[in-house]
C-alpha cells in the first residue's frame, strides 16, 4: 500500500504521514474491487470566460496552468485551459463556437462543474459492472492517442448533469489529454510567491434534491463500490431556520471523497435550497482543497480578493470549543484573526475555512482544510458554518 500511495498520488512536497492524513490510509486490495478507482483525475468546469477564470485560479488561488486546448490547437468548439496544484489538476472549459452545448449547460447552470474524473486502472472492467447495475453509460471505453500515447476514456451518468469520465492514463506522457497542448499562463507569479496554496483535492461535496441523497448513495454503492463512510442528520446539521441531511461515501482506497447533501424541512429556504434554486438542479457544491499551511493560503488568498464566511469572536471565546479543541498547531487567536474553523475527533484535528461563492449565481464555493490525523469533515463546526452561510443568504434575500 505504501508503494501504491508514493508512485501514484502526484502529491509534490507532501510527507508519507501527510498524505494518510490528506487520503485517509485504509486497507485496500483493489483486485476485490469492482470499481477501481485510484484517484481523482480532474474537476472539469464549464465557465462563461474560461480566459478569465483561467488567470483567476493562477492569481487568486495560486495554481499553475500546464496545458491548452482551443482553435489554435485545432479545437473549434471551446478552449480548455489545464491548471494544476500538486495532485489536483482543474480544467476549465468556455464555449468559442456559438452552437457549442456547453454554452447550453451554462445558460442552465452558470458556472459549475461538469466532470468528477476518476483515474481508474481498467476502464472496460468498471464499466462493465457499471452497466451491470444500471448506471447510464454516457460514452463507452474507447482509445483516444496522439505524439504522447493513448488514453483509454469512457463516461457514466451521475446526479444532475453531472458525469463521471473514467482514465486510464498508464500508456500517456501527455500533459493531460490528446488534443491538449504543454502550455504556461502568462500570468507570472511574484518573486518570493510560495510554491502552491493547496497540495491535493480533499473531497468533493454533491446537492440532490429533497429525498434523493439516499438514492445517490446507494448509486455510488452499488455501481462503483464506494462504501459509506459518515452520516450526518437531525441537530448536528441543522440551525433555527434551516436544516440539511449528508452523508459520505468513498472509494476503496479513500483518496476519492464525495459527500452528499440534500434539503430537510426547516422553517426557511436551506444552502441547499438555495444552491438548488440557482444551479438549476443538483450538481456538485463545493469542492475541499487540502493544504499543508491554512494560514498562510488563507492569507495568500485573501490578499487576491477571495472573500471568505466571517466567523464571530462568540466562537473563539467559547471555554466549551477551547476544552474541546485542546492544543493546535496555530494559537487560537491565529485562527480568530483569519476566521479559521476548528474541530477535534477520536483521530486527530482539522482547520478548515469555507470561502463564499465564486461566481455570479450562490452555487459554487471552496473549502480549504489542513488536517492533523482526523479524517472528519468538521462535525463541531456545522451549526457555525451553516449560521455564517445563513448571514449571507439574508444578505441576499434568499432565506
């Protein structure tokens, strides 16, 4: 196991004990596993600028564009641009031709993701039992090749309008996928800028609708083999006015984390709600970045105009969270200063801190978290959280 993690994680600069920490370290034998999957491949967005936002991750969230694909490459309908930090790697898509469908799923959803890539190592075996269990196949396994190699893709259905495209990328030294280019922003970071913010993807997190998170779950029980891994209902996830219901599956090795949400019956309109209201439908929430330094990404952010949720003082000053928490690698005032989120469990600790949406439309937002053993989700900071996330949907008027 220790082997597999250090050959395939693509996670620069990250200990061994750091990266159990980032992927959860579980025993795993993937020759059981129906569905093999052994990370994540990429979140690919579609984007109404994908020039401009393309230079937004570089600036505002210090990643590193590495590839292209667009006319100039012989691309007619989109460009796409390839940004990575460590192991996480985004691809950000923008229509050029004005008959192309991702103008479609823009005009539907704004800017959001659609595609959870899974690097898998048989892509015909998982599609086999995918199809077995009655997931749609939305495009079958086949060879794409160019000067670099050959990738072997496929695609399944997920909630929304979301899919899943499975790599298998062992015969490809390419720099993503054939029809992309080796190619650097021109946006130049500044002299004594640190190397990256984030190192990995954390885990990614899907809204369905009322009802629906049940059927999802088992969906990716049953088609991909995903086992359950935390469930979240009643008090601990809900405020006087708004409530929600999540629960979290994950692949066999753990690396691939997908919590799910759906809406409760409260007394006004939940995040949920509200993401469903103006995403158009379920799709994929927000995404965790896992970063070894939470304070000083937070601040490299900040200073590139993220917004991230405040957190009011009554939270530090609390003896209850103090007793709780126990001792931390950053001073509590530290993390009250930067709004830094804090919670303990039978393994450890995390930091963590939620920025607000991104776009246009409330739908997509970050999360950042730096984990010390725990492979939670911040448990003891839902009724925070969703309270912060409530001060800003009155500002909105969408409570």
């Amino acid at each position: 196991m220790t082997e597999m993690i250090n050959r395939d994680s693509g996670i620069d600069d990250v200990s061994f004990d750091q990266l159990k920490q980032l992927v959860g370290l579980v025993d795993y034998d993937p020759s059981r596993d129906p569905f093999p999957v052994r990370a994540m491949d990429a979140v690919v967005f579609v984007v109404g600028n994908a020039t401009q936002t393309a230079l937004f991750y570089q600036f505002a969230f210090g990643m590193e564009q590495v590839g292209y694909s667009g006319p100039e490459t012989g691309n007619r309908d989109h460009k796409a641009f390839v940004l990575k930090s460590g192991s996480a790697r985004f691809v950000i898509k923008g229509a050029v031709d004005p008959k192309s469908p991702l103008l479609d799923h823009h005009r539907a959803h704004g800017d959001g993701v659609v595609d959870l890539a899974l690097e898998v190592a048989d892509v015909d075996k998982c599609i086999e039992h995918a199809r077995s269990q009655g997931a749609t196949v939305l495009e079958e396994p086949h060879d794409v090749s160019d000067e670099h190699g050959t990738v072997r893709v496929a695609a399944i259905a997920a909630y929304g309008q979301t899919r899943h495209t499975l790599v298998d990328r062992s015969r490809y030294q390419g720099v993503y996928l054939p029809g992309y280019v080796a190619k650097k922003g021109s946006y130049v970071r500044p002299e004594g800028a640190p190397k990256r913010l984030f190192q990995a993807v954390d885990h990614c997190v899907g809204n369905v609708e009322l009802g629906q998170m049940d059927y999802w779950v088992q969906f990716y029980n049953r088609v991909m083999g995903f086992v359950n891994m935390a469930e979240f209902v009643g008090d601990d996830i809900a405020t006087e006015y708004s409530a929600l219901m999540s629960k979290v599956v994950a692949n066999g090795n753990h690396r691939v984390k997908f919590p799910l949400n759906e809406p409760a019956v409260s007394k006004r309109k939940s995040q949920i709600d509200e993401y469903l209201e103006f995403y158009g439908g379920p799709g994929c929430q927000h995404i965790a970045l896992a970063t070894n330094d939470i304070l000083m990404t937070v601040d490299q952010m900040r200073a590139a105009g993220v917004e991230f949720l405040d957190t009011p003082d009554s939270y530090y000053d609390d003896p209850e969270l103090r007793a709780r928490i126990g001792e931390v690698r950053a001073p509590i005032e530290e993390l009250k200063k930067r709004g830094i989120l804090v919670d303990r469990d039978e393994d450890g600790y995390l930091l963590q801190i939620f920025t607000k949406p991104i776009g246009d439309r409330p739908t997509v937002f970050y999360e950042l978290i730096e984990r010390h053993g725990s492979l939670g989700f911040g448990k003891g900071n839902f009724k925070a959280l969703f309270e912060a996330i409530e001060r800003e949907q009155e500002r909105r008027g969408n409570l």
